[in-house]
C-alpha cells in the first residue's frame, strides 16, 4: 500500500511540476495571489511563509 501511494504522489509532483508552470506561471508567485485575493476579502493579510514549507 505505501509502495502505490508513494507512486501516486510521485506522479502527481511531476505532474505538477512540469508543464504548470509554462502554463501558469510560477507557482509560488500563483500562491501568493490567491493568498492576497482570499486575504482582501477577509481584509486580513494572508502570507506564504505563515504556513510553513509544506505549501507549494
């Protein structure tokens, strides 16, 4: 069971990791945004590095 989960996961971060970026732009910089755009409609200030490294 780990075996395929870890394959999953695997799988998915190259998924993600690849072509998103030409499509989206930079991840981080994406995060931010949508950070700053949830934050604006709590009016409060949402950062990245609040949440620690797990977010990507």
């Amino acid at each position: 069971m780990n075996e395929v989960c870890g394959e999953i996961l695997a799988d998915t971060g190259r998924l993600i990791s690849s072509d998103r970026a030409e499509q989206h732009g930079d991840m981080r910089a994406n995060h931010e945004n949508i950070a700053n755009l949830w934050g604006g409609y709590g009016k409060r200030i949402i950062c990245l590095s609040c949440f620690g490294p797990h977010i990507a």
